[in-house]
C-alpha cells in the first residue's frame, strides 16, 4: 500500500532573509516566515495526517507546529536526524560570498560545466566541502545515507496508506527529491514554506510534486 509524505521546508528566518548558509545554525522565524507557515497550515489543513516529524532546529519545530494547529490530534515527533546539511565553516557566509570564491578558485568554465553536465545538486554539496576550509562540512555521501535512514525510519512507523508530515529543510529535502527524481529538482531547490510530495509503496519512491504553494497545485500531486 501506498504511504504518502508531504515535505515542507521550513518558513522564511533572519538568516534566509540576508541570503546566508545557515545549516545547523538554530534561527527563529520572521514575522514573514509565520506567515508563510499559517499559508502552508491553510493549504494542508484538510489532509488527515496520522503522523508528524520535523527536524529538531527551532525553525522547522515552530513550522511544524503552526502547520499542526490545524491538526491537534497529532503529535510532533522531532529527529535531528532531519537536521539541515552542516556547512560547517560555511555556516553564515552569505551566497554572493560562496559564489565569488567559487569562481575565483575553479574558474567559470569549470563552474558552468559542473552546473549543466546534469549533478547540478552533488556538485553543489561537492562544492561547498571543498570550499570550507575547517573541514568539517558534510560530504555527499554523509548527506544521502543521513536522508535515506531518515526517511526509512520515518516510513518503517507507518501504518498502510499513512499520510506523514515531514518539516525540514532546503538542502535536506532537496537531497531527497534528487535520489529519487534528480530532474525534478529545481535549480534553486525548495522555496520556503512549499510543500513537496512523494509516495512510496512496497519500497518503491515517486515525487509527485516539488516546491507546491497553492490548492490546485496541490490537488494535482494528489490525485
């Protein structure tokens, strides 16, 4: 049978607003992050959750619950397991910062071919562990295994024809829709507060839907 997740990544904060990396840095919502969480909490309001996750960081926890106020009979089960990719001494540098050194130190042909040889997403994760010069960011194959045992977790707990929220994250979520449907994944992955839809039955994942905002994108994915 057929068990259906609905991925939302978490609303706007401080950090997204200045376009910073923020990874495992623990931020609050903006006001406008709140709204964009009551705008998610208002589209999924009529889909009968059996289960709620979220990530464990302050900004996916409060989505999660804005989202659940629609839903009081369900309990929120936090995992740092769902946890933004760590870009360790990344973290806070800005996108206009990481884009500049990036070119500067593999040239924009290099950058270009990267980009368009269709790894749009493994070269961005490849990227930023070799630009982060206290090594400790994340690697690829760190980030896929911490995704995969997420997910396999979360669907091992399910009954049959379960519906799941998960809140997390850009780069955690977008990891997911690109194991599963890489050309599916936008070029700049999961916009804050969208829902994405995947199914999975007898082990077997579909995405259905990436980066939903309104009802009748959503009604589409379900059908």
């Amino acid at each position: 049978m057929t068990i259906q997740l609905y991925l939302v990544r978490h609303g706007e904060t401080p950090m997204n607003q200045n376009n910073q990396l923020q990874g495992i840095t623990d931020m609050p919502l903006t006001p406008k992050g709140r709204q964009q969480a009551q705008a998610t909490a208002a589209l999924l309001a009529g889909v009968p959750f059996s289960a709620a996750y979220s990530s464990d960081r302050l900004r996916a926890v409060d989505t999660a619950e804005i989202i659940l106020a629609e839903h009081p009979s369900v309990v929120l089960h936090r995992r740092a397991g769902l946890r933004e990719y760590y870009f360790g001494g990344l973290e806070g540098v800005t996108n206009n910062q990481l884009i500049s050194a990036s070119l500067a130190r593999y040239g924009v042909k290099t950058m270009t071919h990267a980009w368009t040889r269709g790894e749009r997403f493994a070269q961005l994760i490849r990227n930023f562990e070799k630009m982060d010069h206290t090594k400790q960011a994340e690697s690829l194959p760190e980030l896929r295994l911490r995704v995969q045992t997420s997910f396999a977790q979360i669907v091992a707990a399910q009954p049959d024809d379960a519906k799941v929220l998960v809140v997390a994250h850009g780069v955690f979520l977008s990891a997911m829709v690109d194991l599963i449907a890489p050309e599916k994944l936008p070029a700049t992955l999961l916009k804050n507060a969208s829902v994405t839809r995947l199914d999975v039955a007898d082990g077997a994942w579909q995405v259905r839907g990436v980066n939903l905002t309104s009802a009748s994108e959503l009604a589409k994915a379900d059908a």
